[in-house]
C-alpha cells in the first residue's frame, strides 16, 4: 500500500509517519504545501491512501483537488471544531482530529481497508468539504490568565510564564520572577487551552514554553531533563514515551 502524507507542520508529519508506520504500514512520501503537492503529483502514480491536513503553509489543501483529478482515497487530519466534524460523519468521510491518538488511528485506517475492499472506486465530494472550511473560525489560545490574589485580581500573560506544574492535586504557574500562582483548571485542560507550538506538556506534571528552556540534558532510561531558568522545586524529566515528539516539536 502507498501512502502520501500532506502536512505543512514538519514534526507533526514525522509524527503521524511514525505512528502509521506502528500499524505495520510504510509511508512512501511526506509533502508540506499545495505548490509541492501539485508538482508531485503531476509527476508520480497516486498512491492508495492520503492523510490530508486541510491548512497547509500556502493555502487549503482544497486547492490541490481543485486543479489535480486525484485518485486516491483520503483520511483528513484536522483541529477543526466538532462541528465541522459532525459534518464529515454524515458524508462518510474519515477524519482524525489533532492531536492525533494512535487508537483512532488504528480505526480509521481499518475503515479504510474495508471501504476500499467493498467500494474501490468511491468518490468523495471534495467541493462540499470545501464549503464547510472555507471560513472555519479560527482557534484562539489564551494570551493571559486572571489570578485571584485576596481580594485583588493579577493578570498573567503567557509571555510571563516559566512553566505549568502540579502539585498536591493543584495546578500552579510558575513565573520568570521566581513566583508561584494556583490556577482553578487542571493540566489536562490547560494543553487544549495553550498554544501547542509554545507549550508542550513534558510529563504528567509539567507544561514549559519552549522560550523557557535553558538547557536540555540527557537522563537515565532514555529520558531528556529540562532546566529552566528559576523554577528550583523539583527536577523537569521528559518521560521517555515523549521524548521523540518533544524532539520533533523543538524543530
């Protein structure tokens, strides 16, 4: 089976090979923009299956179908809302929603298999997707967090922040001035309310910035230790199952 990946964030695509490769499958191409992908396919046989993220670097991927007749069967990559989302469902249509999880991974590619199997030759409309992206509203991230100190209330813009920890079941900020603030949200919903490109969640307990690292050193059992500038309280160890996507998103 020839699989393409069309996907404008490099480590997001690196990502999603390695996990489709997890599944026994190899991943022939990987393709970054509308431009490349044009080019390639003007020029090489298309393959049997497409992940297609729909934003790429130089416009929708909708442009691609647009200008090329395609002729592979496709499994959206998406961070669109749940609606949008619903909309696919009703079209028969896959879709994985980023962050990507390996098990839904798995079902999609199976659903796939058996689609192909039954119905080889199944046609998507690609101009009724394209309606229902052309003018998604786009994901906001927060910018500050409002902190009650007594009765005064602080505002914290992200830029301040050194990192994100849990302790004693609370979620703290933790501030380049060396200061500690608890936040009324746990860390499981602070990632789908940060900025995934500034902020990665290196372990069960902390969430850093990428601008906060001061150094990176290698630690027992394949992990990595982050060091940051003042926060002292304990040891920033990247577990080991998230080293190589840490890896990829400092790229």
């Amino acid at each position: 089976m020839d699989i393409l990946i069309i996907e404008d964030e490099k480590p997001a695509a690196r990502l999603l090979q390695r996990k489709v490769e997890k599944l026994g499958l190899q991943v022939n191409t990987m393709l970054h923009s509308v431009e490349e992908a044009l080019n390639w396919f003007g020029e090489n046989p298309h393959p049997n299956l497409i992940f297609l993220d729909i934003q790429l670097s130089d416009g929708l991927s909708f442009e691609i179908f647009e200008k090329a007749e395609i002729k592979s069967a496709v499994i959206f990559t998406t961070a669109y809302d749940e609606y949008a989302l619903r909309a696919f469902k009703l079209n028969s249509i896959d879709y994985l929603l980023k962050p990507i999880d390996e098990d839904e991974l798995e079902i999609a590619v199976n659903k796939f298999k058996a689609r192909n199997i039954a119905a080889p030759n199944l046609s998507l409309d690609f101009e009724m997707i394209k309606r229902m992206f052309v003018n998604p509203a786009e994901k906001s991230y927060k910018k500050r967090f409002t902190i009650k100190l007594g009765q005064q209330l602080k505002m914290i813009n992200t830029e301040e922040i050194e990192c994100f920890y849990s302790e004693n079941k609370g979620t703290y900020i933790h501030t380049y001035d060396n200061r500690d603030y608890l936040l009324d949200v746990t860390l499981e919903q602070l990632e789908t309310e940060i900025d995934p490109a500034d902020f990665f969640r290196v372990s069960r307990k902390f969430i850093i910035p990428m601008k906060a690292i001061k150094e990176i050193v290698m630690y027992s059992n394949s992990r990595l230790k982050v060091i940051l500038p003042t926060y002292k309280n304990d040891e920033i160890i990247v577990s080991r199952e998230r080293v190589n996507e840490f890896k990829d998103w400092l790229d």
